[in-house]
C-alpha cells in the first residue's frame, strides 16, 4: 500500500529520492506520468512509496502548475497519507508554482519546504541557497544555456512564479509565525540540522504536506514511520558505458578525466545528433554495429553529445545552419542519444550504463516504450543504480543529474564494479 507520494519535475531527480528510501529499506517504484495514476495497481502492490516523474521541469509556470495540481488532486483522492514535492536540490525548474499548486489541490494552508543537500554541499542559510559556498545564482547553475537559476534568495525563487506567502525559519531558530499560512522554507546546513527540522515538524503534526530535494528525503522513513523491508544485495555487471546528454560542466570534467586515464570518447558529429533519422539510415545503422563491437573490448566507454569546444560552438552553427533552435537542440540531441542506447542494447550489450541528463534518459524511456525503473542502490553519491526491463531482459543503469559528483567519478565507479568481481 502506498504510504507516501512523492512528485519530482524530471526523471533523475525522481530517482535521486527514491534511492535514498530503497537505502533504508523502503520500497518504492519509479514512474513517468503516463495519464491517470492508478495507485493500487499490480506493481503498486508490495510498494510502500510512489515516486512520480511529472516531467515539468521545461515546461512554462502556468503548464508545471497545472499538471502537479492535477496529480496532487489524484493523491488526496485516494487518501494518500503523506505527500512530497521533490524539487532540485539547484533550485531550477518551477519551484514557486510547483510548491503553490500541492498546497491548492490538497486545500491546505501551510507547506514546510527544506530546499537543502548538505551531503552534496548544498545547503542554505540565512534564506539563501549556495552550492560550494557559492550563492546558486553565482554558481555554474546560473550560467546553464537552458535553466539557469536567477536568484539566491530561496523567497525570492518561490515568490517570482507565485503570489504565495514565505516565512523563513533560521538556523537554530525556528519563526515566531509558525502558524502563518504560506510556504515555509528552512535554513540547513548539515544532516543533523534537517533531523532536527524533521523532529520540529513531528512535534507540531505538520507532516502531511512536505517539500525539499533528496537531502531531506532521507528523513521521510524515520519522519514518516514507513515499513522497512530486507534490501537485497545487488551484483554488478561488467564494462561501464557513458552515455553523456548533459552540459554541465562538472560532467565535462568528469569526461575530461576520465579520458585522460584511458577510456575511450566518442564524440558524436552535429549531423550524428541533430538528424531525426540518421540512425535509421545504412551509416547510422553500420555505426551502432561497430560502437557495439568496440564496447566489447573497452572497461569503460563514453559517448559524448558535447563538441569538442566547450561553448558548443559546432553543434550552434549547424543548427542556425538548418534553423533549429537552442531549445529544439536540447530534444534532438536527448532523442539521438535515446537511439544509440537502443540500438546498442538490440545489439547485445549487457554491461553497466551510466547515463546523464534526465532529458536523455527520459527520452530513452519513451523510446523503448518502458515507463518505469526499480532503484537499487546509490552506487557512488548522486549516481541511482536501477533495474530496468526490456524485451525480457533485465539491464543495470545508472542515472546521475549533470551536475552531481566529483572529477573521478568515472574511476570510483569502475573500482567498485571491479572490488565487487574481486
């Protein structure tokens, strides 16, 4: 039965939350909103936790709100006890309409919103939201061709989608206007600062609406008192590919070094991304028979959607070339790159697939017609490690946000799958 509903802007993000309870021995599924939800469904049956991607994160104000509205209305209608906005742990997507729409179709006055990652050196204070120290907007999340995130100021985020009011709660001091109706955001710096938020909202029976990122979502079983199951152990396959859809640049540097230790980069062509159907054609076909033949020989395999320049300078210039637009690059690439992961698993690989971006694993969902993954296990901070099926096959993938993990990630990755052979 499903005890807590939770509902995140995009895919990864869904899984970043999700792996954090599978971690405590909570069961949860991963789903992409497909119409209807149907709550006591077969695969809904041993689950205590339904993670939902509501896919809202590129949508406008207007549209995010009224499709978490239309879900959230779903969940009190099948009298959910507990309900959880996921929200980016960068603060980018639709947050101020996202978090007002959960307090509309749930008719409620208050929501407590924890935005902070401490984990993952994400936290905010004073009201202000930082990444390294940085405040977000100065940070390389201010700067993204897509998304970039405005303001530092958590109010500030909240209130320039939504006309409802803030009242912020101070490290170690809790808001004389605990009462007040709005949306409540919480200062955090630390894991034991969000224990301490989780117990304050205990006390006060203010647990059925709540918002935050994965970081605040390891207090839910605890909080919550959801069941626990046994979790099993997990036995890695062998080989990594990479299949890179993100622009962040903490990614590049994780390419970067990761080629500099030996692995092999393929860097595919603007043609090879932006061609709707390149890989139905003689060349794209030949060409996945021989990416599938060259990964049979490597541990570990990138295949890069960035140009070798930074700025993607050559990928730009071929689009105004075709008039394509920046936003229409974003899908054709997620959409090619959905093609290459197809076609190479048609073909028989059965290693590891890291795969970043929600954009591009969530075209690869669409592809093969799959609309949900079981998680597993956090492999390495910020990497998800899920079981997908497919054609009666059973596959290892791992999800990571653009802009989670550290430089060698690529190696941490291998030297666990290769401890566990050992």
């Amino acid at each position: 039965m499903i005890q807590l509903f939770i509902i995140a802007d995009d895919f990864t993000g869904a899984l970043d939350t999700a792996v954090k309870l599978t971690a405590k021995g909570i069961l949860s599924r991963v789903l992409v909103v497909n119409g209807p939800l149907d709550f006591e469904s077969q695969q809904m049956k041993d689950a205590s936790v339904l993670v939902v991607d509501a896919e809202t994160r590129h949508l406008t104000a207007k549209d995010a709100y009224d499709v978490v509205y239309r879900i959230v209305k779903e969940a009190v209608r099948a009298k959910i006890p507990y309900i959880y906005k996921k929200t980016d742990s960068a603060l980018r997507g639709n947050i101020g309409s996202e978090l007002a729409a959960v307090l509309d179709a749930a008719n409620e006055k208050k929501l407590a919103f924890i935005p902070a990652f401490p984990k993952m050196n994400r936290v905010t204070k004073n009201g202000i939201h930082y990444i390294d120290e940085v405040p977000v907007h100065q940070s390389v999340f201010g700067i993204d061709p897509f998304e970039p995130v405005k303001y530092s100021l958590v109010k500030d985020i909240i209130q320039s989608q939504s006309k409802v009011a803030v009242v912020n709660h101070y490290l170690q001091q809790f808001n004389q206007d605990a009462d007040a109706q709005g949306i409540h955001i919480y200062d955090a710096t630390t894991q034991e600062d969000m224990k301490k938020i989780a117990n304050y909202l205990e006390e006060r029976n203010e647990t059925y609406l709540l918002a935050g990122c994965a970081g605040f979502a390891e207090e839910l079983p605890s909080l919550l008192k959801l069941e626990r199951k046994t979790s099993e152990l997990v036995a890695y396959n062998k080989n990594l590919l990479m299949l890179c859809g993100s622009v962040n640049p903490i990614t590049i540097k994780q390419l970067d070094q990761g080629e500099a230790q030996g692995y092999k980069r393929i860097r595919l062509t603007p043609e090879e991304k932006l061609e709707t159907n390149y890989w139905d054609t003689k060349s794209g076909q030949h060409l996945l028979d021989v990416l599938t033949e060259e990964l049979k020989e490597e541990e570990c395999c990138i295949i890069d959607s960035n140009d070798k320049q930074a700025s993607g300078i050559e990928t730009i210039a071929y689009g105004k070339t075709h008039n394509i637009s920046l936003d229409e690059i974003r899908v054709l690439v997620s959409q090619s790159m959905a093609k290459i992961l197809k076609g190479i698993l048609e073909r028989g690989y059965k290693g590891m697939i890291l795969v970043t971006g929600g954009d591009t694993l969530l075209a690869f969902m669409k592809e093969i017609n799959v609309h949900h993954l079981k998680p597993l296990e956090e492999i390495q901070p910020g990497c998800v490690l899920t079981e997908l099926h497919y054609k009666n096959e059973s596959y290892q993938i791992i999800t990571k946000s653009g802009g989670f993990g550290q430089p060698q990630l690529l190696k941490d990755l291998l030297n666990k799958i290769n401890d566990f052979e050992n």
